[in-house]
C-alpha cells in the first residue's frame, strides 16, 4: 500500500521567512501527491497536486512543491509566508497500485506563522 | 460550482443517541466518499460511492454506521447509539470521473460531539 510520512508536527517561522515542510511517500508504483490545507474549524482545500510531468508544482497562495523520485519526497516549500498562512497542512496519496480511489493522509504538520 | 456542502456544521449529542449527516457534492462529481478526522491527525477514509452504488468500506466504518446515496445525488452518514470515540470531524469529498479524478474536493465538515 502506498503511504506518506509528514516528517514535522509543528513548524513555527517567522512572517516574511521561506518554509519548507516535508513529505516522503512510500510507493512502488507511479505516484499522484496531494497537498491540502486546513484552516481551524474548516475542510480541506487543494494546494498543489503532481500527477506527471514537470517535477515543480505550483498552487494556490504561492505555495509549490518538488517531486524527487530518487528520494521519495515531496517538499512543500514557500519562499515568504505571511500570518495567513498559519494552519494545518497534509500531504496525500491514493492507493494506486490496488486502485482504491480512497486517499491516505500524513498526520499534519501545523504552520505556526509569528509576527 | 458551488462547491462540496455539509449539514450541519456542528453536532452536540448524548451517548446511545443516533445522528444523521448530510453532503451534497459538487452538482457534476459522480463520486463521493466519506472520512473521519480526529484531533490531531489527518482524515482517515470511510466509506466511497460511485453514483449511487456504495463500492468501498473501510474496516472502520463500524456495524453502527451506515451511508447511503440513493439517487446519486447527495448522501447521508448515520451513526446509531453514538459513543465518546465517535466524536470527530466528519468529511465528505467528491471528484469527477476520468484519470484526474484521485483529485478529491472536501466540504467544510461536520463536528460531532458525543457527550
């Protein structure tokens, strides 16, 4: 089965400063990555997804994310946050390799933005 | 596209009660699938419908929860005789068909207290 592992629970960073929050998958078969964001008492909304091509995506809000196979990660990266941008941020997969259409979560990692 | 809805948003209850949530799907998504969220973590699957045909369960979607989708349309989650561990955020996705469709929409949720 395929699975992610969000190395980080908590990130705190200062407004202004770059961020990178990490994300290694295990899979043996081609892969899509997800990145969600969840702000206090919402849903998920889509960041950023790879699906094939390019190696650099990039989302919504500035955000963007590389795909390295050969490392098996998926780092969300931004070079300047802002306060906004404080919340809960989770990495995804489908289990494609039994075609399961379900999506498998990493455990979070929180973005704590300070002034 | 008005996006993935969900009622109610919040849902205080006693133990031993039984509770029935609503998701309305984007109006075009024949898929819909259903995930729980407790504190702290990501979203674990549920339960997925193509139309209205329930083709997935996860093992924890217990005997006590039941779902259904009976015109393809929008699709309800009920939970009998509620106990504490059910208290969780409750999230509905939908995405279309075709080779983008890994690519889930969440609804805003639905927060179940069982006190």
């Amino acid at each position: 089965a395929q699975s992610v592992t969000q190395l980080d629970s908590q990130v705190p960073v200062f407004e202004e400063a770059p961020v990178e929050l990490r994300c290694n998958y295990s899979s043996s078969v081609s892969v899509y990555l997800f990145w969600y964001v969840q702000y206090p008492n919402q849903g998920l909304q889509l960041l950023l997804k790879y699906l094939s091509g390019s190696t650099l995506v990039k989302g919504i809000n500035g955000f963007e994310a590389e795909f390295n196979k050969s490392q098996t990660s998926f780092h969300l990266r931004k070079p300047s946050v802002h306060i906004s941008d404080t919340a809960e941020y989770f990495c995804a997969v489908p289990q494609m390799d039994t075609g399961r259409r379900a999506l498998t979560f990493g455990s979070g990692t929180r973005l704590q933005v300070q002034p | 596209d008005t996006g993935v809805s969900q009622n109610p948003r919040h849902k205080i209850t006693k133990r031993g009660q039984n509770v029935t949530f609503r998701c309305d799907p984007i109006s075009e998504h024949n898929r819909l699938y259903w995930y729980r969220q407790t504190l702290g973590q990501g979203p674990e699957f549920l339960t997925y419908f193509q139309n209205e045909a329930q083709l997935e369960k996860s093992r924890l979607l217990s005997d006590r929860f039941s779902a259904e989708r009976p015109k393809g349309s929008f699709s309800t989650l009920e939970i009998q005789r509620t106990e504490q561990g059910d208290s969780a955020m409750y999230l509905c996705a939908s995405s279309s068909t075709g080779a983008i469709s890994y690519e889930q929409y969440f609804g805003p949720g639905t927060r179940l207290t069982v006190t």
